[in-house]
C-alpha cells in the first residue's frame, strides 16, 4: 500500500517507511518483521 502510494506521488516512500516503524516501536512492538527491513537497514548503517 505503501510503496502503490509512493509510484503514484502522493507520498515521500522513505519518509513514510520511516514513520511507519516508529510507530509501529512508540505503540510498544518488541519487534517488528517487515519487507522494508533489508533497505532500512541499510539506510540507517549509512546515515551513521
């Protein structure tokens, strides 16, 4: 649904992958299984 939105331009992908696991994290998950892992982990690893 996500990534649908994004082709379409009617949101920023990365910025929604983002909020969309921190969400997922303040709603109190311990952890969170998601097809956007491999690449947010990446982006993370080379933002620091």
């Amino acid at each position: 649904m996500l990534t649908a939105a994004a082709e379409r331009g009617w949101l920023d992908r990365d910025r929604v992958i983002l909020e969309n696991l921190l969400a997922f994290k303040r709603a109190g998950a311990d952890a969170i299984f998601t097809y956007f892992a491999p690449e947010v982990a990446r982006r993370l690893k080379d933002e620091f």
